[in-house]
C-alpha cells in the first residue's frame, strides 16, 4: 500500500523527537503501533491475559522468537523539515503544549511532506483490522493523537477490513483499558479541501471543550470572573497550595475532583496574576521521581473522506481511570482525589458571557462526546 503525510510529523526519527526528512517511516515503529492496535481488537475475544500473551507472541514475537508479522517501508519520497513557530502553525499549538505563545522561534521541527510503499506480511484478519484502525485513527511520530503525522493511503479495494465496522463490533465489551470498547467517533458536518483546516477544526472543537468554552466562544477575557474557568482542577491546585480559590467553580468538601485527568496526563495550568494566582503549576500521574503519563483516549485528526477532501474527526475512546493515589501536582500529592465530572463545568462560556447549559454526562468522557453532538458534529454509527 501506499501512505502518504497529510498533516505535519512531529519526530519520528532515530533521534528522540527529531524528524528523518530521509527515513521518515521507520518500520519498528510502524510495527509497534499495529502491535498497540492490535491488542484493541483481540482483547475482547481473549478469555485470559495467558491467552492475548500466547497470541501476541506468535504473531509480534518475545524474547524467546521473532513473531509471524513483518513491517518493510520502501521506496520513501524523502520530505521537506521545518521548524513549529508561532507563525508557522498557531492553530496547531494546543496539540502542542496548549499554549500558542511557549513554542519558541527555535521549537521542535517537524515533517510536512513525506510519501512510502508499507509492505506487511504474515498479517491474519486480526492484523489487517488493526492496520485499518491505525491508518484511521493513529499515525505516524509523536503526537499522534492530536492530529500531528496522520496519513492517507491508497490500498487494494477490499483489501483491509471498514476501520467504522470494527469499532462497532467492539463498541459494547467491558473497558479494560483504553480502547475501543465503549469507544464514540465523530466527524464535523461538511468537507474540507484541505487536510489541515479539517485537522484544526477538530483540534479547535477538542481545545474549547478543555476550557470550558462553547464552540461560539471568541475565548475568555485574561482578567476578571469570566477568566476563571468553571473546570475544578485549577481551585484544587489553589486548594493544594493554600491558595484563595475563585467562588465561580467551589469545591465539594472532602473531595478535589480532576475529571480532565482521564483525558491525559500530565496537565500543565497557568494562572494570570492577581488574588487567586498560583503560578505555573502541573498536575501528574506517579510518586515523585517516577512521574508517568497517562494516555489521553481522545483523538482529534484529519482523515481522508474517499471523496478527494478530508473529514474533521473526534474519536473518544473507551478508557478507565488513573490512579487517583498517584495523582500528583508540584506542591506533593492530591488527596482524597476523584473524576466525577456531575455537574461540571456548571456553567460554560459562549460568545456573550457563561451560561448555563443543559446537564451533559456525568461521565468525562461521554460529557465529550455529548459536547461534540451539541457542537453539530455527527456520530459514526
């Protein structure tokens, strides 16, 4: 098959997050993402660990002997690097680090054109549905996804399994772990020309939804009770500390709810000055010196729409929840840490000021996917 860039690649190279310009597709690590998508579409079938263990072996390898699957990229179209600045790509910051104004003149470069035959063989009907799911809903470097290294292929018809029907097989299974099991997609209305406008746009709908903010919003003001966002996380961090918190978003006592912290780890916040400043301030998953990420299960990217444009898409994927005694910000660890998301934000910003809105999910996740519904954006069946 044939693959082929349509959004920028953040590393991906031999050296930790640096682009190879000449070997942008490095086979290992295409080989590892199959393997990841892999174990979401058989785990539901496996009556046992020993068994999805036994599986994966024989196909992926271990220590003992190689496995049956084998990943060659040839004939690579070598691409064009360019450095992420703020002029270069701000609408693509959040996928980032958040922020448009910490990505620095000299910041990480990234591959914007890159084109290869992937041959795999030894592949079974399990293997083909991951690669399916995988040129859908992942990518290639880092930051996969927030949209940065998704792809367009070109493949045999019927030759790959329909990556929606996979998804609805396995939508209704118990959550183990992040994955397709209880998993929504979501694309916006309409067609893009452009594979980058389709990617901001659902970058954009995803940032909104982590302020607080209706898809109609301009953005808060920098100062005053409508700056304070309605989320809890940030009067938890104030809470940790000692801090004044702001009255727009009261915590319930005996509990600091962090209901953003099943949709990724580590969160980094920013306080404007004032009375109820905290400074830069980061909330993490681990114990002191062994901080560790916790994967986000939403996917904002750019997909191809078969039709010669690209689709807008939001998968939120199935997910459990970290572990609320490793939840951590600098000032020590949280206690009496929860991820009820009931009630909040109890009010969102829109074009005019906060509003209240009719309840969302108590879940996060779901609360996520009935936010995209009420931004118009339509659910795959």
């Amino acid at each position: 098959m044939q693959i082929e860039l349509i959004t920028p690649m953040l590393g991906g190279g031999a050296e930790a997050g640096t682009p190879d310009p000449h070997d942008p597709f490095r086979g290992p690590a295409i080989r590892g993402a199959l393997r990841w998508w892999w174990r979401r579409v058989v785990v539901g079938a496996c009556p046992s660990v020993n068994d999805l263990v036994d599986k994966e072996a024989k196909l992926w390898g271990s220590a003992e002997a190689p496995g049956a699957v084998e990943v060659r990229v040839v004939h690579v179209t070598a691409g064009v690097d360019k450095t992420v600045d703020r002029v270069g790509a701000p609408q693509y910051a959040y996928g980032l680090y958040g922020n448009a104004n910490t990505i620095a003149a000299d910041g990480p470069r990234y591959l914007v054109s890159g084109s290869a035959t992937l041959e795999v063989s030894g592949a079974d009907a399990d293997v083909k549905a991951a690669l399916a799911l995988w040129l859908w809903l992942g990518g290639v470097g880092a930051r996969t996804r927030r949209g940065f290294g998704s792809l367009g292929w070109s493949v045999a018809k019927g030759a790959l399994p329909d990556p929606k029907t996979i998804v609805r097989d396995r939508r209704e299974g118990p959550v183990r772990f992040t994955g397709l099991e209880g998993a929504r997609v979501f694309v916006a209305t309409g067609q893009y020309a452009q594979a980058r406008a389709a990617w901001a746009a659902a970058v954009a709908l995803y940032a909104a939804f982590r302020r607080g903010e209706l898809p109609d919003a301009a953005g808060r003001p920098r100062h005053g009770a409508d700056s304070h966002s309605r989320w809890p996380e940030a009067n938890v961090i104030r809470r940790r500390q000692g801090a004044d918190q702001t009255p727009e978003a009261p915590l319930p006592v005996g509990a600091n709810p962090v209901p953003r912290a099943r949709l990724g780890l580590p969160i980094g916040f920013v306080s404007a000055g004032g009375t109820h400043r905290f400074g830069n301030r980061v909330l993490t998953l681990g114990v002191a010196g062994e901080e560790a990420r916790w994967p986000s299960p939403a996917i904002t990217k750019a997909v191809p729409d078969g039709q010669g444009g690209f689709e807008a898409l939001l998968a939120v994927l199935g997910a459990g929840d970290p572990n609320a005694n490793g939840i951590r910000t600098e000032m020590g660890k949280v206690p009496q840490v929860t991820f009820e998301a009931a009630g909040t934000p109890a009010e969102w910003f829109n074009a005019h000021g906060f509003v209240t809105k009719p309840a969302y999910s108590d879940d996060v996740l779901e609360k996520l996917a009935d936010y995209a519904k009420d931004a118009g954006w339509r659910e795959i069946p």
